[in-house]
C-alpha cells in the first residue's frame, strides 16, 4: 500500500515546482494545452528555464509532452495541482478574514506556505473559513465547483451604460500584484456591483462606477475580469462565518 506521501496532490514538490503546476493549471484549464512559451512567459522565466522544469515535472509523471512542445497535465498532476490551489486559496481566505492581509500579500504568503500544510489543518482551515467553493477572488477551487457556477462575460467586454457585477478575477490577473491592489483599493471584489459609465477604444479604457466611487482600468486587465450582468445571485459569493470576521475586528480594534 502505498504512503500518504506518495500519493498524487501529497507529494514533497518545490515551492518553484508548485507554482508551475498553478501556472499549468490555469493555462490548461478545459481540456486546452499551452507550450513552454507560453509557460515561460507566464512564469516570467526564460524558455530555458521553463524547459528544465517541465523535464522534472514530465519526470514525476505530472506533465506530458506532446509533439515536442503541446504540454498537458497528467491526470496525477491535474490531482496535484488542483490539491495545491485547494490549500492555496484556503490559506488566502485565513490571511485575508482572520490575519488581515490584503489581495497580494496574501497570495505572496500562500504560495510560501502552501507545500508545508498536511492534509489535517488544511480540513481545520476549511471549517474555519466556511468551505468556501472559491478562492477569495472568485476562481472555482475544484472541478465540481466549476461545473456547477457560471462562467460569467470578461468587463472588456461589457457595454457602456451596463449594470454588471463583479464575478472573478482570474488566475491570470492574480498573477499581476499591481492589478490585484488596485481592484481591491476600489472595491473590485466578487459581489460588488457596479455601472459601466465608459468605454473608450481610442485610450483602450473602460471605467466603472461603484461603492468607492469611479475606478478606470486598461482594456487588457478588464478582459482578465469577469462579471456577470445587472445584480447578480449573492449566493454565489463566499463569506466567511461571522466570527471569523469578528475575530478579524476585534484584532484590528
């Protein structure tokens, strides 16, 4: 029988590895495949360098090469690295509700923390911050929870005038800690509505009105974001339970 740490999702990955397995997820997301370049660019290394990690993970059995460049996840590195984005965005929902961290930092301290959960705290985590089926930025943090939500339309796409809301922010904005601050300093957030009062082609902008007040982005991150039209369900927006937030309060006070 094999141990706990042989199994898919549980083995000991470097943090470096981990993160590509994150990265591979999310550009391989529905069956698609993407190539080193690709991985490269979004890991912002060299095609080299890319190149060597995909050789260690096609090594482990994670990831498979095909026709010399088309890459794709193995059914044990889908597992893996679905396990990982699991306690990735478990861990940014306690940084963020319970610690007091913003967006950013708490994704710079999940991914230093992640490879170090064992599956025990990791299940304590999740009752403590409520099961969520999301990561604090709205992306599905498994395929069932995937299937069963929308897909919602990207903000670049929106329509002057619209009323939308907030649905995600997708793995690859929360690659950007510039985007990720901005959205959350104007309030940007899964479940937050908002009026599209601009969209210039000529500037590539399109500026929204909300809570906070007016905030304009480049067309580029906006089609990183999705929303869905008018006031959407608030059912599909996590919250944490009550005294998580009042514990956060209670420190802060």
């Amino acid at each position: 029988m094999s141990s706990q740490a042989d199994r898919p999702g549980q083995r000991e990955l470097s943090e470096s590895a981990q993160s590509y397995l994150l990265a591979l997820r999310s550009l391989t997301g529905e069956g698609a495949s993407t190539t080193i370049s690709a991985l490269g660019r979004r890991m912002t290394v060299s095609k080299q360098a890319a190149s060597e990690m995909v050789g260690r993970l096609a090594n482990e059995q994670l990831v498979i090469v095909s026709g010399g460049r088309e890459l794709r996840l193995t059914d044990d590195g889908r597992h893996a690295a679905d396990t990982i984005f699991r306690r990735h965005s478990l861990l940014e929902w306690l940084l963020i509700k319970v610690v007091g961290l913003g967006w950013a930092e708490s994704d710079e301290e999940a991914a230093r923390l992640q490879g170090h959960l064992s599956p025990r705290v990791e299940e304590r985590i999740a009752e403590l911050v409520g099961n969520p089926p999301t990561c604090p930025h709205g992306n599905p943090i498994s395929a069932p929870a995937a299937r069963q939500r929308p897909k919602g339309i990207p903000l670049a796409e929106a329509t002057e005038g619209s009323k939308i809301t907030i649905y995600r922010i997708t793995e690859e904005a929360e690659e950007d800690a510039e985007l990720l601050v901005y959205l959350e300093e104007h309030g940007l957030v899964p479940g937050t509505a908002a009026t599209v009062t601009e969209v210039s082609g000529a500037r590539e902008s399109i500026t929204l009105d909300s809570a906070l007040g007016a905030s304009t982005m480049g067309l580029r991150p906006a089609s990183l974001i999705r929303v869905l039209p008018g006031r959407a369900d608030p059912g599909l927006f996590h919250n944490v339970p009550a005294a998580i937030e009042g514990l956060r309060r209670s420190k802060s006070g």
